[in-house]
C-alpha cells in the first residue's frame, strides 16, 4: 500500500489497538470494563460499546455509530468534524467460511486527507440536496473501502464486514414531513477511497 493510503486509512485489530493506543489515546482497564479515551481536538469516535471475552469496551465520547442533528448548526459542527479530524469506527470482519468467531477491528479515516475529505463532502452533498429542508437520513457506507483493503492486506482470505458504516439522521421539528415517514428520504453512500 503506499504511503498515502496507509495515511487515509488504517485499520487496527482491537486487540492490538487495546494493547498499543496510538498517540492521543489512553486505556483504563478494570475488571468489568475497558475505556478508550480520545483527544476530542483531534478525534471523532463513532463507535459503540462492544463485548469481548475481556469485558465491555468503551469509547469515552464517542457519537456511537448513528448521529442525530437538529439544526443548521449541529450538522454543521458534524460535517466539519468529518472533513477535518481522524474519524475511529469500530467494525467486525469474520471469514464466511471459518467457523472462528468474527474480530474487531477499529478503523480510522483520516477526515483532512484530501481523498477523504472530497468524497464524503461529495456523497453528503448528493444527499442532502435531493432532501433540501426536509428531515433525512445518510448512511455512510465504507464496506468496499474495507474489502479493498482486505483484498491488498489480508491476500487469499475472503472475508465479511459487519457494522462498516455510520449514519447522520437530521431530524427537523416539522410537523408534516411526510417524504421523511415513508422513508423516500433516507440516503446511502458508499465511502470509495481506492
């Protein structure tokens, strides 16, 4: 892989990642449950807590997986945050012939690579303008992405990738928002960044 895309993106075996953060994280371990912090400065976690056979894992101030907005502003705030901060997902590949219980793996975008930073504002652009004022949902989908990576890092192994997405739902207040209740306003893109 060169240099660029290992920059755009890397991807982590949980484990490992517990064991070695890279710099700006910090794990706090106890019995029940282990807390992954981040520099919110420079980090965007959207991940979810998950069970290993350690324990809970948590990431402290993460958004989780699915990002509801209000208004303007909050999505604003959000899409800044995409465009500009190393985006930390948590994601689960398993091997559809292997009967070994599937790993996790967390994933981190680099949201101010430039590659990065022109799809996602692409593909949210798309999205939102066929639902202009109207309340809608994105999927950001990076399944693809992900078995690109497989294919060049994991060669010979065909694999499966669960949970490889986030969603931003903008929930406006309107009190008729018809197109959003039939779901014509929901949204899917895929993050392509091979």
């Amino acid at each position: 892989m060169r240099p660029a895309e290992q920059a755009r993106m890397t991807v982590t075996e949980l484990h490992d990642f517990l064991r070695r953060p890279p710099s700006g994280f910090s794990v706090e371990r106890n019995p029940l449950r282990t807390v992954i912090q981040g520099d919110p400065d420079s980090s965007l976690l959207l991940a979810d807590p998950c069970d290993t056979s350690a324990g809970s894992v948590v990431f402290h101030g993460s958004l989780g997986r699915c990002v509801t907005v209000t208004d303007l502003w909050q999505y604003s705030n959000f899409r800044r945050s995409l465009v500009s901060k190393n985006i930390f997902m948590l994601m689960t590949m398993r091997t559809p012939e292997s009967t070994e219980v599937a790993k996790r793996y967390v994933v981190c975008l680099s949201g101010a690579d430039p590659m990065v930073r022109w799809r996602m504002g692409a593909g949210l652009d798309w999205a939102i303008s066929s639902v202009a004022g109207e309340s809608y949902d994105v999927e950001v989908d990076l399944t693809d992405t992900l078995c690109t990576w497989a294919a060049r890092n994991m060669a010979g192994t065909r694999v499966e990738w669960l949970d490889a997405s986030f969603t931003l739902k903008y929930h406006t207040d309107a009190l008729f928002d018809l197109s959003h209740w039939l779901g014509f306003s929901k949204r899917k893109f895929k993050l392509r960044l091979y």
